[in-house]
C-alpha cells in the first residue's frame, strides 16, 4: 500500500540474460572493439590481443503497455472500490550490453514501473483481486493487512539497530506522480498520527506519535544547490512548443497560445536540440496569449533555438517535494531481537530490521569486503562471492611506461589543469618502463585508475581503528595477510597484526613502491582513458603510465605514512614501523625541495607545458602559486604527523606556523590538527583552539541537519552531487569523530547514525545504495568489471546516490533513440526506455536513476563512498 486508498504495484520489465566473456580461436586484430559473430551470437572483440569477445547481452523482448496500465476505467473494483486515478512512475533497474543496427555498442534499459491505483476510499482489509485492464497481465490476488502488507511510504532502515543506537526513525513520505498538489500527500488527511512497532508474533512493542518533519514549501538551507527551493515541471501539463526565442530580450514566442501568467515558473527543455537534455527555469514576465519574457533565467539561453524546444509551467518546492513525517522511536531500547517492522495502522509495514549489537559491525564488514573487491594487481579470489583475474600487473603482456605529467597538474586532482589523458601522450610520456613492482592499490572506481587520494582510505581506517576499544581492534574481517601478497621481508612478522591494520598496509604499501629514490611520491598510475565498454580491467588494451613525482602527493603520502608508521610502533612492529617511518622521512625531504624550489622540482614539466600552452593566461607563475597555496595546507599536515612520529621540534614548529595562518578543518587540514593536539608537549592554548574549532566544526554539521528532510551527514557549505547529501565523505566523517570523541555530544552520534542510514534505506526511494546490505539494493553502479564480465556487482559498494538533473544532463544518455534513456525518437522501442513522469518533473529525491551511464549518482571512489563508510561503521561500533 501506498495510502489507505492507493495500491502501489511494482511491474517489471523482464531483465537482461547476460552474456559473457570467451577466448576466441584465433586473435582478431582487425575486429578489436567491434562487433562479430561467435557460433551465432554477437561477441564485441576486446583484450590487448584481440583474443576475447564479450558476448551480447539479450535485451528485453517485451514491455509493459504503459497506455493500458494508465487507464484507470479499464479496471474492475478492488474490494469493492473503484479505481479513479492510475499514477506510475518508470525508471530503470538494469542494463546491458549489446550491438545496435549499426554495430555500434549499445547499453539500453529495462524498466521498473511503481503503479499507483487510486480507490475512491480506503481498501478495506482482506483478499482482493486486481484485474488488469485488457487482460494485459494475470488475475492477482492480494491480501491486505495493515500488519504484514509492505506499505511503500514507510521509508525504513534496511539494515538494522545496534542495541545502545541513540537515532531510531523512519520517514512516512509519498510523492504521487501526476497527483493533485504537484504529487505532494498529506497523510494528515488521512488522520494518520501514530504508529507502533510490532515484533514477529505481530505484537505491538512501541507506539509513537508521527510527527511532520518538513513540508514541500519548507526551505532547505545548506542543500547544496542554488537555491533552498528547487524548481520542478509540473508533471501533468502539456509540453508547449516553443516558435522563436530572441536570447538577448529573453522573449519566447510559442506556437499556440501559453496559458501562463506574469510571475509563474516556467521551464525550458530541448533548446539545443535532441541532444540538449538540460533544462533553464525562469519567471514569466510581461506575457501576451503567445509570448513572454523569461526573468531570472537559472541558466544561460542559447545563441540558436531548436524546433524540439518547449516550455512547461513549473513550481518550487524542497528536495522531497511532498510532506515528510517523522517515526521517532529513539525512546525504545530492546536489547537484541526481531524481526521487527514499523506499523502504520491503516496503511501497513515496513521492510523487517533487527536490533543486534553487533549491527555497525555487519556493516563494517560488508564495506570492508568493497575495498577488496576494488584491489588492483591481484586474483580477487571469490572470499566474498565475487571474483575477477589478476589485473594490472606488470609483466610480459602488461606495461607501465613513466610520465611527465605529475598528478597534481592532472584532471584527476582538485588542482589540475592538464587533462589526464595527455599523460601518455608523446610531449608527456617518457620512454622509461616503470619497475615490475608498480602495482597494487585499490582502483578507483569503475574506472582503474589508483591515485594519491585513496591514502585517505588508509587514514580512516587508522583513525576508526584507534577510536576503537582495544577488545574490538582485533576483530576478523577475513582479508589476506600483507606476507601473503607482499614480497618486502619486513610483514613475514606481521601476520598477526589485525586486519585493519594489513588493509592500511595494503594501500600504504603500493604508494611506498612508487616512490622514487630521492624521495617523491608518484601520484598514481593512470590508463590512457577511461574503460571501454565490455573490456574489464584485467584485458586492458589501453597504454598505462605512472604519473611523475609533485610535492602535493608527495606531502599527503609522508602524513599517512607517517601515522602507520607511529601505529606500527605502538602494536610492537619495529620493522614495519621502521620501513615507513623511513619511507615518510624521504618524502618530506622531498617535498620539501619541491616546496622551496618548484621551478627545479618541476623543470621537465614545466617545459612540455609552456610548449603546449597547458598553463593557460597567467602562465607558470600563475599555476606556481595555486600550487604552493595548495601544497601549504598539506605541509601542514605532514608536519604534523612527523612531529606526533618523532616529537620534533621543527615539525612542531611548521604546524604551529601554518595553523596561526589559517585555523580551518578541511580534511587535511583536520588531520594536522588533530595529530598535534594528540601529541604531548604541544601548546595548550592551540590545543584549546583546536578543541573548540571540532566542536564549531561539527556543530554546523549537526545543526544543518535540522534543516533537511532526509538528515544524512551533509554540511550545509558542500555543493550537491558527487555524494555530498549521499555518502558520507572523508571531511565530515573525521570531524564528527573526533569531535564526538573530545566532547561525547549524544546529538553528534546521532547524526553520525542518521548518516549512515540515509544509504541504508532511510530515503524516499527506499532503496540502499550498498551493495550487499538491504533488501532493495542498487544493482549496476558504475563498475565495469562486473558489466563487462556480466555478472553480479560485488559487494560493498557505496554509490554517491542523488544528484540534480541539470547536474546529471548528459547528452549520450537522455538524447535520440539510440541513448540508453531515450527521451526522443521512436526507433529501438525508444519510447519503453523513456523516465516517467520526464526528469524535471521528479522532485530531487525521487530522481535516482539505476542506470551506470548516470555517472553523478552511479559513481563511487574508494575514499568517497566506500571506505568513508566502512570508518563510519566502525566507529559506531565501538560506541556499542
């Protein structure tokens, strides 16, 4: 159920049937990325020696009759009610590859369909049959039960509490596409006010009132977008074709009369074109039957207009578009048990959850086996249910070349200027082979690069670690032994250091084997350009280099290093300790050098940029000194790390310097910080700064929350997308834990808890955007080994999850027939791959699209997403 009067049905698409990955009988060179024939089935040629072919996905064969289904006179009663309004929303749920009619490669969709059934009053409990119109669909016969039947507006936790959890609710919210009141339900009339919680045996063991949290008119400061109200289309009004449109006057003309009035919303889609899927909103001014003049555009206007321009009446409304209510059942505290539901009386459950004490353990686990799943250079060998070959270890059939190009000037880095693809290309490369032993690390995401920022992986990691009690620190999570995969002497007396520890080792390790022997970090090792579709990392067919040494990687590497280092030293691992407290001393000498003389450190680069025209209208100079103010922080925080490591007064005294210019807690900034009030002997009256920045720090995280719909761990001045208002990320998660560690304030806790269930469950969707937790997970995130290989994506992944529309406008996705979420065009069943109601008018939390093409909400990173969620899982169970 939906409401007490509308049934929610969810419809399918049939699935894709897989294909997969077979060694050919002769290698076909000539055919390598296209398309031929394999004992009768479409196989797209893939490997560096042509020698594989990925065969063709199936698409579906059959779709559901939207028009029927939409056709509320076509049913019969349901219980004697009658059904006077159908309402569907259609999104995608699976994907797959396979050749279009020209031989290209195409990825589709299948589609998910949430059919809502208006009655003209409440469905009286008991069996009913609903008969779909035109015997479209099978008889099906229901039984309604408000103690067991799943209601779809109860957004709940999918993952469970821990017994001593502070933050326990759920959220009753629905959006009705094409309903009255742009969709927004008010369950109030309904006269909807308390629900109970009910134990396996259907007994109630808690009632609480339901409270409204925010209603779609109430602003969201801190969202992240341009404004606390976001505009929408209005879902049910008709498209209104566009004649002309001077971009200078912001006059559009339309073809027939508008119907829209001085100071309405208005939105403008396909004013480029087929290919334009973006929208521009704005507010209707001086209007006349067939013109108006667009004020306060959100966007720029077009030079040229397109004849698939149209305008729609729009309106504004919150991220949630409907009215959220709150199940607060904080006050219930069972110690262990389940499974339990949630219970709306008149309405019915949600999905079962239980209460263990060790349920931020479970979840710990499950993002701990994603970082494995993402390890490079080694067999991932099935211990978590999912394996892949070796991939991206050098040797006979795999090279690494050196480049010029160092990471910090990349794409791939917050300071890059240079594309990374040029890396390897003739002014950038060298011709020096990397050594054998340049492998290792953690791909990024679905694409394979491994970079400097996932130390920020091993820095959680570290962090969780320590805050943990020392009985939890040992704690299993079946991972291979560092000896096990190792070669350096020095771990074969490490086995038996706990596993967070060995995954620290892991990362840490690889970026180790990169430096160079004076000293510099390499920032990384890249691919020539992101994968091809159907070729998975371990047949990878494009050139691969490591980047050249910056003393931005170079810094962030001595911190983390050096924070192993002291751990290592502490657990009694002399040897261990030793080889990467050396290792952080060589690469602040370096740094250092590079800190001091950039124009030395960086000479050959400099020259390939100044003859390429890569520094841009300031020059070298200008870029010097973005840099420098860059690397700055960082220095910071390697001094600090140094200076808890070895107590030295110079590292002391670089922080201190760097800390009385700038007191701020960004990320690196934090871990300077917080290393320095930790280490004894520092300034007390910085160390009272510091405290009290932490808690000012977390407080704008905490109290931005109360100002949200959905309270997740967001902080209010992070822009939308990318995971912020989705994961939790590295800033937020380290500063709510050591805040909550110096002040043990219960409400910072509680938003930590609230976080992490925002990704499990507790969002209007209802879905967990983990792999392997929940009942409803995300199926096909953005990694391409599982698409490639065809089959299911392993677990532990955290995709970033919501995003805006314009932010996610991608024209090779929601463009002509041939894109995989056609919005024009008739070819290829495009008009059964289209979203419903169209995006614009799907409020910001109900727009996520289960498709790996819709990059913004598909993608993860290991130091984003998945191990800021394994840190954040770990710290809450050692509150238990």
């Amino acid at each position: 159920m939906a409401a007490p009067d509308i049934i929610a049905v969810e419809l399918r698409d049939p699935s894709f049937v897989r294909g997969r990955i077979v060694t050919l009988p002769e290698p076909m060179p000539a055919m390598r990325g296209r398309w031929t024939a394999v004992d009768g089935v479409p196989g797209l040629v893939i490997g560096p020696k042509a020698d594989h072919v990925r065969l063709s996905d199936t698409p579906p064969g059959t779709f559901l009759d939207r028009a029927s289904v939409d056709a509320a006179g076509l049913y019969g009663t349901i219980g004697g009610r009658r059904v006077i309004s159908v309402h569907r929303k259609s999104m995608p749920y699976d994907s797959g590859l396979y050749p279009g009619p020209n031989g290209d490669t195409r990825t589709g969709a299948a589609f998910k369909h949430q059919v809502y059934l208006k009655l003209d009053g409440p469905l009286p409990q008991g069996t009913h049959v609903i008969r779909w119109p035109n015997g479209m669909l099978a008889d099906r016969s229901f039984t309604f039960d408000d103690r067991t039947t799943r209601a779809v507006a109860i957004r709940s936790t999918q993952l469970g509490h821990a017994t001593k959890d502070t933050a326990k609710a759920g959220f009753l919210a629905l959006w009705l596409p094409g309903g009255k009141d742009d969709g927004a339900v008010d369950f109030r009339d309904y006269g909807t006010t308390a629900f109970d919680i009910i134990d396996p045996e259907g007994k109630t063991v808690f009632a609480g009132a339901i409270n409204l949290r925010k209603d779609p008119g109430d602003a969201e400061p801190g969202n992240g977008l341009p404004k606390p109200l976001i505009d929408y289309t209005t879902a049910t009004a008709p498209r209104i074709v566009i004649r002309s449109l001077d971009t200078n006057a912001r006059r559009v003309t339309t073809v027939a009369p508008h119907g829209l009035t001085d100071g309405q919303r208005v939105g403008l889609e396909r004013l480029g074109g087929e290919q334009d899927p973006s929208a521009v909103f704005g507010t209707v001014a001086e209007s006349t039957a067939n013109a108006f003049t667009l004020d306060d555009p959100n966007e720029q206007l077009p030079a040229t207009l397109s004849p698939q321009a149209t305008a729609t009446p729009a309106y504004s409304a919150n991220r949630a578009g409907t009215f959220v209510f709150e199940l607060d059942y904080s006050a219930w505290m069972p110690q262990s048990g389940g499974p339990f539901r949630l219970r709306v009386p008149g309405l019915g459950v949600s999905d079962p959850f239980q209460v263990e004490p060790d349920i931020w353990l479970s979840a710990a686990r499950v993002s701990m086996t994603g970082l494995y799943h993402q390890r490079s250079g080694i067999e991932i060998d099935g211990r978590f249910g999912y394996s892949r070959p070796v991939a991206f270890r050098p040797g006979p059939d795999m090279s690494i070349v050196e480049s010029r190009l160092p990471l910090a000037w990349s794409s791939n880095f917050d300071t890059g200027f240079i594309a990374f693809e040029e890396g390897v290309k003739p002014r950038w490369r060298t011709e020096r082979k990397a050594p054998d032993s340049y492998w290792g690390g953690y791909m990024d995401a679905g694409d394979w690069d491994r970079r400097i920022q996932h130390v920020e992986v091993a820095a959680l990691l570290l962090e969780a670690f320590e805050a943990l009690p020392e009985a939890q620190r040992g704690t299993s999570f079946d991972l291979p032994k560092s000896s096990a995969l190792l070669t350096n002497p020095t771990y074969r007396d490490t086995d038996d250091l706990p596993d967070l520890l060995h995954e620290a080792i892991w990362v840490m390790d690889f970026f180790r084997r990169l430096q160079t022997d004076d000293g510099g970090i390499r920032g990384g090792i890249e691919s020539a350009a992101h994968p091809m579709l159907g070729e998975p990392s371990y047949l990878e067919r494009q050139e691969v280099y490591a980047y050249a040494p910056d003393h931005i990687s170079t810094y962030k590497y001595a911190a983390v290093a050096a924070k192993l280092a002291r751990i290592l030293k502490t657990r009694g691992k002399a040897g261990a300790a030793m080889l990467f407290e050396d290792s952080a001393r060589a690469a602040w000498a370096a740094a250092e050098r590079g800190f001091a003389d950039p124009d030395t450190f960086y000479r050959d680069a400099i020259v390939v940029a100044t003859e390429t025209g890569a520094f841009g209208p300031g020059g070298w100079p200008a870029r010097r000194e973005q840099l420098q103010g860059i690397a700055r922080e960082y220095r910071g925080a390697a001094a600090a790390a140094l200076y808890r490591l070895l107590g030295s007064t110079k590292h002391r005294d670089i922080f201190e310097a760097s800390w009385r210019d700038d007191q701020g807690l960004f990320a690196h900034k934090g871990d300077a910080a917080w290393d320095y009030l930790k280490t004894a002997g520092s300034d007390a009256g910085i160390g009272e700064e510091i405290v009290a920045r932490f808690a000012a720090e977390a407080a704008i995280i905490t109290d931005a929350q109360q100002h949200a719909a959905y309270p997740n761990m967001k902080h209010p001045y992070a822009p939308a997308g990318w995971g912020e208002g989705g994961a939790p990320d590295y800033n937020q998660t380290q500063t709510l834990i050591r805040a909550h560690l110096l002040a043990g304030d219960p409400q910072i806790l509680q938003v930590m808890e609230q976080g992490f269930q925002a990704m499990v469950g507790v969002n209007q969707v209802g879905l967990s955007f983990v792999t392997g937790i929940g009942a409803r997970q995300i199926l096909h995130p953005l990694h391409e080994d599982h698409r490639a290989m065809g089959v299911a994506a392993p677990s532990g992944i955290t995709i970033f999850g919501f995003a805006s529309q314009n932010a996610t406008a991608y024209s090779w996705v929601f463009g002509p027939a041939w894109s995989p979420l056609a919005e024009s065009g008739t070819t290829e069943n495009a008009p059964q791959r289209r979203i419903e109601p169209p995006r614009f008018s799907l409020p910001y939390h109900e727009y996520l699209v289960e498709h790996p093409a819709v990059i913004m909400q598909q993608e993860y990173t290991v130091h984003q997403s998945i191990g800021t969620m394994a840190a954040l899982a770990l710290y809450l169970h050692g509150r238990q």
